[in-house]
C-alpha cells in the first residue's frame, strides 16, 4: 500500500474512532443524569411531603388559635375576690 492510502485509512479510522467514544460518553453521561433526576425527583417529593405535613399542622394550630380567641372573647371576666 502506498502511503496516501494508509494516510487515508488512518483519517476514517480516527473519525470512526472519535464518534465511537462520543458515542460512549453521552450514554455514560445520560446513565449518571438520569440518576440524577431520579434523586432530585424523589428529595423534591420528599420536601413537599414534608411541606404538606407543616400546613397541616400550622393549620391546626391556627384553628386551636382561632378557637381560644373566640372563648376569650365571649367569656366573661371572673372577679377577683381579694383576702
């Protein structure tokens, strides 16, 4: 063979060789991205359960809140006996 063939030879397998690991790059990149997103995925439901349970609570103590308030506002201040 002469050399401008084996130059050339050379030039497609590099070319085949550099999309080859490209190639394997982005699918290794995906694999740990997807693992990525699974984990955010599953700390951003974990959050908002979290965030449901203080509503839920906050909600309750504003009723107890409310409900003190009403009573304070329609009981009748007790008198004082003094000794």
């Amino acid at each position: 063979m002469d050399s401008q063939s084996l130059f050339y030879i050379g030039i497609i397998l590099g070319f085949l060789a550099g999309v080859l690991l490209t190639m394997i790059v982005v699918k290794t990149k995906s694999l740990f991205s997807s693992s990525e997103t699974r984990r955010l995925r599953q700390e951003k439901q974990a959050l908002e359960k979290r965030l449901h349970e203080k509503d839920k609570y906050i909600d309750e103590m504003m009723g107890h809140a409310e409900k003190l308030a009403h009573d304070f506002k329609h009981h009748k201040p007790s008198e004082v006996h003094e000794p």
